[in-house]
C-alpha cells in the first residue's frame, strides 16, 4: 500500500470498487463505492484485512459512497474492528445514509460511527 494521500483502487467489480489512502502514518482510509451485498462483500473484505494488516493504528471506512449496505457489510466492519482492536488500534466509520445509519444502530454497531462532518 502507498503511503501517499491518494487513493488508489485496491480491488473492484461493477458493483462495487474500493480505495484506500493513507493520509498519514497512523491511519488507512478504506472508501468502498456502489453496492456491498452478499455478493461483493468479499472486495470489501480483502482491502479491510489489507488495511487492519498495515501496522497503522487507525482505520477509518468511510461508507458515504456506498448506495446500498446490508448485513454482510456490517459483519465486515465486525471482523476489521475486531482485527484491528486485537493489535491495539481502532476502527471508525463514516456513514451519514439514513439507512447506513440505522442498519449500524438497530445493530448496535453505532459506536463505530465517526460523526465529526
């Protein structure tokens, strides 16, 4: 994974691309883009393990891009926090999709959210 600022595309389908940064050398951002279903969830998944496996203590998944998530997302960002958590760091989510965000409540998955705009 660079180092720089820039995004770059870590893996994709027609429904469903991710990027992920590194804006400093603490924290990895993980953007996915389009649909995470049962389907394409396995994308999201890789570059979350790629992103928890860089030795940087912050992740941040920002899921503003995303025009659908269901429970298979969710149970990704469950396994990165867990990973990521294990070797000290954390996890944080950006989500501000009325759905996104109550799928992340009802779930109890709420304190992952980051709601700094």
């Amino acid at each position: 994974m660079s180092s720089s600022s820039r995004p770059h595309p870590v893996a994709g389908s027609d429904a469903l691309r991710v990027d992920v940064s590194a804006p400093d050398a603490h924290t990895v951002v993980v953007t996915p883009t389009g649909v995470a279903d049962p389907l394409t969830v396995p994308i999201l998944r890789q570059a979350l393990a790629q992103a928890t496996g860089t030795g940087r203590s912050h992740v941040v998944v920002d899921l503003d891009r995303l025009s659908f998530l269901d429970a298979s997302t969710l149970g990704a960002l469950v396994v990165a926090r867990r990973r990521i958590s294990a070797a000290g760091g954390r996890l944080q989510v950006k989500c501000h999709s009325r759905h996104g965000r109550r799928l992340l409540f009802v779930t109890r998955l709420d304190d992952m959210l980051d709601d700094r705009p």
